[in-house]
C-alpha cells in the first residue's frame, strides 16, 4: 500500500511539475535503474569532481563517448573548471547530495536541504539545476523519492556495480572489469564506478570502453541514454 499510495502522490507531484518545466515524460517518483534506448549504456560516476577527473574527461573524449557525473557539494566547490568542462564536451552532470548521507536516515527539510545546497554550489557554476540525481548507497524510502519529485529530481541508481572503490589497485581493478563484463552479460545498463579512484581512471574506464565498443554499444549519459533531450536533463536556475 506505501508503494501505490506514492505512486498517487508522484503521479499529482509530477503532473504539476509538467506545466511548470518544460520536459513532460521523466518518470519521478520511481527508481530508475536502466537505460531505455536499444544499444546505450549509460557510465556514470560518482562522488567527484577529484583530481582525477580531468584524466577521465581525457579518455572519454579518446573514444568519442560520453558520461554522466553525479558530484558532491565541496568537490564541486573546488573544481568548478571540471564541471564547467564536462558541460563543454557535452556530458551530464547530476546531483549526488552536498555531503552524501543516506538520506533515508534524514527527515524531509534535511533532504530538501541536502539538494538545495548542491544546487547554491553548482548555480553559479553551470548556470542551470541538474533534475538527475543519485541517492547515496542507493539507499532510497517512500519519503526520499516524493521528496525528490517535489524538488523536480528524477532518481537514478543503476544495474552494473563495479565496486571499483574496493578493488583500486593495479591487479584488483580487474575484478571490477569481470564485475562490469558479466553484469553487461545479465543485461545491466547504467554502470556505477567512481571518479575519485586512481584506477577507475587508469584502466577500468578504457578496458569498459573497449568492451562497450566491441559490442557494439554506444556509451552516453543518463539522459540520453533514457531517450531524453538535453534540455530535460536540466532545470533553469532561477
Ligand atoms: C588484469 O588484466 C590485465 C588486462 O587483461 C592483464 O594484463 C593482467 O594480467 C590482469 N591481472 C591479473 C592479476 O589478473
Ligand atoms: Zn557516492
């Protein structure tokens, strides 16, 4: 009954929000976990910008794909020129909380408060408002997700977990790639990795690359991936 009971509130959460945004189809209020359009694969990593970033942007643009970055609030605060490039070379940037708590932990106001701070950091950055966002942990409730649709978030988790962050050595990353191989082979489609491990970047990212080339896919972001316009991705700022 909790579950039907928000589907009612999401589905009049949403129907309001349409007249006031300009995309009409995002499914709020349910978790997404797979791309929707034949042949894509969405990467996205979380919890940067790091140091390491700009070396990802780097490989990503060797190979003519593109991702999704779900950033935190003092990470963005001190690469402001990374998000402003990831913008540039057209990937998506999405909201991963100002301080990644498990919001379900968090009463409604504090999870209001964990998005609208990301947003006074990222505003006068990328001049827009993510409307993706990843819930830390992937730790979701009935509150956080009509929390997320009366800010105008949709709510992304994933199908393929590299857990990259327990395997960043130059030998261990590989069993995030096998991770990453057979959740592929199970049908899995948006890949969580992280952007602050030294060997997400060094070679998990080129390794998943080749094997998404090979198969034929197209790597792209979130938004794309679910068969949406760029101008859905984001919400106007002020
Ligand atoms: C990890 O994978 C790489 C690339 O296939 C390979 O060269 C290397 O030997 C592997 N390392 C281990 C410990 O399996
Ligand atoms: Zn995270």
């Amino acid at each position: 009954m909790r579950a039907s009971l928000s589907l009612i509130l999401t589905t009049l959460v949403s129907s309001s929000l349409s007249s006031t945004f300009t995309y009409k189809d995002a499914p709020f209020g349910q978790v997404i976990t797979s791309c929707l359009e034949p042949n894509t694969i969405a990467l996205t990593f979380d919890d940067g910008p790091s140091e390491y970033t700009e070396h990802f942007l780097d490989v990503l643009r060797d190979y003519g794909a593109r991702a999704t970055f779900f950033v935190l609030g003092e990470a963005a605060q001190q690469h402001p020129e990374i998000l402003r490039r990831m913008q540039d070379e057209h990937h998506q940037i999405g909201s991963h909380t100002y301080d990644h708590p498990s919001l379900p932990t968090l009463g409604h106001d504090a999870i209001v408060a964990e998005m609208t701070r990301l947003e006074d950091v990222l505003i006068p950055i990328i001049e827009e408002v993510p409307t993706y966002m990843r819930p830390p942990f992937f730790d979701v409730s009935d509150e956080v997700l009509a929390t997320m649709s009366e800010l105008g978030y949709r709510v992304v988790t994933g199908s393929i977990d590299t857990k990259d962050y327990e395997h960043d050595s130059k030998d261990g990353i590989n069993i995030s790639f096998d991770k990453f191989v057979s959740e592929l082979d199970a049908g899995g489609s948006i890949v969580l990795s992280h952007d602050i491990h030294y060997w997400t970047g060094e070679t998990l990212l080129e390794r998943m690359l080749i094997e998404i080339s090979e198969r034929g896919l197209t790597a792209t972001t979130v938004g794309d991936c679910l068969g949406e316009p760029l101008d859905a991705w984001y919400r106007p700022a002020y």
